[in-house]
C-alpha cells in the first residue's frame, strides 16, 4: 500500500505557451493497494460525480500501464483525496496522467526516474507546459524533440507565493485552443519568443522585477479571455497591487499571480473585494513534483 501526491500546475506563463509552466502546493493524492476487488472512492474535487467512478482516467492508466510493465491484471483498490480543481487551467489532467503512470510503476515494483515517467506521460498528453512541472516540481522550461520531453527546472524561493483566482466556470482546454489563431505576424512571434526567453532569464536568475514585462503575451491570452472579460480586471488589479506577473492559469478559467509573500495578503483582499464570488488563495509553489510514500495504515 502507497500513497502518491502530486502538486496543481500553473502553464503557459504569458508567453510561454505550451512550453512553461510551474508548480504550487495545491495537490491531489491517491491511496493505492491490491485488493480481492476493484473499487474506487472520491473525496473532494469529484466526489459527487458518478461517472468519474465508472470511466477514471487515473485507473485507465494505470491499469494499463502496469499490465505492460507486470504482465498480468490484478485488483486494486483506490481511494482519491482531490484538491485540484477540474477544468479552471491548475493542470488537473496532467496531475492524473503523471502520477498514474509513477503509480503502476511503483507497484510493478520498478524503479523509474521522474525523466521515464515524463516522456511516458507525452503519449497521454503532447504538451509539456503541465506534465514537467508535475513531474519535477519548481518552474520548468521544457520542449519536446523526435517524441522526447528536455526540460530545465528552477526552484522558486519560498519568500514568493502564488495567488489563485478560480472561478466557478470550467473552461475547456481543447475548445478554447480551436478558437485561437492558425497564423501570427512576425511582430507577434518575435514579441512572445523575446519575453519567454527574457521570462525563462528572470526565473533563474530571481530577477523578479522583470517578470511585469516578460509575462506579457499577444498569442493566446486575450482570445481566451474573451469568456470571460472579468479575468481582465482581475490581471488589472494584480498589477496595481504589486504583483510580479499575473497571467491566465493554463488555458483559464483560473488566473494566476506571482507576488512577493509581504505583499500577498493586499493583493488577495483587492481582488476579493470585487470578486467576492470567486476562490482566492495564496499558496507556496511546490519544488518536488509529485512524492510517493508507503502508508502502514488501513483504508
């Protein structure tokens, strides 16, 4: 018996799409051991959704893969303790995938680095803004080359937090990525590749006061936000309050920002004030990725 815990992710980072991405302690875990039946059991994000009991992507690969890696099917029992929230862009599905496919090995009784378990996680998911950091924790820069994940990672010092604003309107990752442009001007690509590069630059160095500029983005961001205008204003009172980026958590619905800890509380009472409606949270950032330990006691 095992337990695995694995951190929300925050991508794309402004300019950065599809290629940055960090993490935050906000987690998911999942208690695992063999059983004489199958059976699964939610708490939290989920619980009250039955057909995540009968089609679980977490158990569908992990099924699979430890199928492969034992060669054989056996029972297993699960329970979930979900605290990331579905569809509002803290990397949910990435989450799953990631320590679905840690878990079966861990069971198979086979070691495998965090580098095996990411490129097996591209099969499930082709973008590694939400995986890497899954994976190894802290502020990832990663792309992919003839099917395999190169990632650099950076620790975030834990002087810095990340506020959340999350809604409570899901927005579609793969529906949203239909209503962006096919084609972008020379002016707009040069404009994201210098403030990633100068965004990736701020990160290890912890030149924090570049990060206003650096996060900026003329690709995607404004076309997601079009879903929802209010995001905007929340991106607008961050910045005025001292934040240090503050960009569109993944796809959205969730915005994320980056600010010192001295400053956090401000920011969130600011938003709050006009968001009433809306989850504000300030978390620390996670620089492990996802852990696993063995659990002695009974579920």
């Amino acid at each position: 018996m095992f337990c695995i815990k694995i951190p929300a992710t925050s991508a794309n980072l402004g300019p950065g799409f599809d290629s940055l991405g960090l993490a935050i302690s906000l987690y998911n875990e999942v208690h695992i051991k063999r059983s004489s039946y199958h059976s699964i059991s939610i708490k939290g994000e989920g619980q009250n959704n039955v057909r995540l009991k009968k089609y679980n992507l977490f158990v569908s690969i992990f099924n699979d893969i430890y199928r492969e890696l034992a060669g054989k099917r056996e029972m297993f029992r699960f329970e979930f303790i979900n605290q990331i929230p579905f569809a509002r862009g803290l990397g949910s599905s990435s989450a799953v995938i990631v320590s679905a496919i840690a878990s079966a090995y861990k069971m198979a009784d086979l070691k495998a680095d965090k580098k095996t378990i990411l490129n097996r996680a591209l099969f499930y998911e082709p973008h590694p803004d939400n995986i890497a950091p899954a994976v190894y924790g802290g502020f990832v820069s990663s792309v992919v080359e003839n099917g395999k994940v190169y990632s650099i990672k950076k620790e975030i010092p834990q002087n810095l937090r990340a506020l959340m604003v999350i809604p409570d309107t899901p927005m579609s990752t793969s529906k949203s990525r239909t209503q962006l442009n096919k084609k972008f001007s020379m002016e707009c690509a040069v404009h994201n590749i210098s403030r990633a590069s100068l965004l990736c630059s701020a990160f290890f160095s912890e030149n924090w006061d570049m990060l206003k500029v650096a996060s900026k983005d003329c690709m995607h961001q404004d076309k997601r936000m079009e879903a929802m205008p209010e995001l905007k204003k929340i991106q607008k009172i961050a910045l005025e309050n001292r934040a240090l980026m503050s960009t569109l958590s993944g796809s959205g619905s969730s915005f994320f920002t980056m600010c010192h800890e001295k400053d956090a509380l401000m920011i969130q009472n600011e938003i709050s004030k006009v968001f009433a409606d809306f989850r504000v949270e300030i978390f620390t950032f996670d620089n492990e990725g996802y852990k696993i330990s063995e659990k002695t006691d009974k579920f």
